[in-house]
C-alpha cells in the first residue's frame, strides 16, 4: 500500500529536483501612440454604431441593427482585451 511512497531516485538526483532560479520580467510600458489608435477605433465603432441605428430605424433595411453592431462590438472587445491581458503577461 504504501510502497509507492518511496522514492526510487539516488541521493545525486535530489538537487535537479529543486528550483534553481526564478527569473521576473516587469511589464512592458504602455505604448501611447498604439493606446490612442485603440481610442481612435473605439470611437469610431462608437459612431458607427450611431449611424447604423439611425439607418435601420429611417431607412426600409430588412434586418436588425445588432446584425452589424454586434459583431463589430465583439471583435473590437476581443482585440483590445488581448492586447492589454499581453501587454500585461509579457
């Protein structure tokens, strides 16, 4: 029952068991100029969204807003939380 408790490595095998270093890399520094294009864009979705809404609610378009707004939304919230959650690991 309790054989498999014991360990079958030789004394000279302990060492490589242990950790022998740790090596932290601190986070990257922001980059304003890719920051402000990611404002640029999310604005820009913004006033697309707007704008489709006001066309779909003027204008006879057989579908709903969302079928376009929707997935812009999605994808831009995508790329921006990769963007940040890999700025942040790296």
């Amino acid at each position: 029952m309790f054989h498999d408790l014991q360990s079958h490595r030789s004394a000279s095998n302990y060492e490589s068991a242990f950790v022998s270093e740790v090596n932290l890399q601190q986070s990257t520094a922001p980059n304003p100029r890719v920051e402000r294009f990611i404002l640029i864009c999310w604005i820009l979705i913004a006033i697309k969204h707007v704008a489709v809404i006001w066309a779909v609610y003027h204008y006879p378009i057989p579908f709903h807003q969302l079928w376009v707004n929707a997935p812009t939304w999605l994808l831009a919230t995508i790329a921006t939380v990769v963007y940040y959650s890999q700025r942040r690991c790296v």
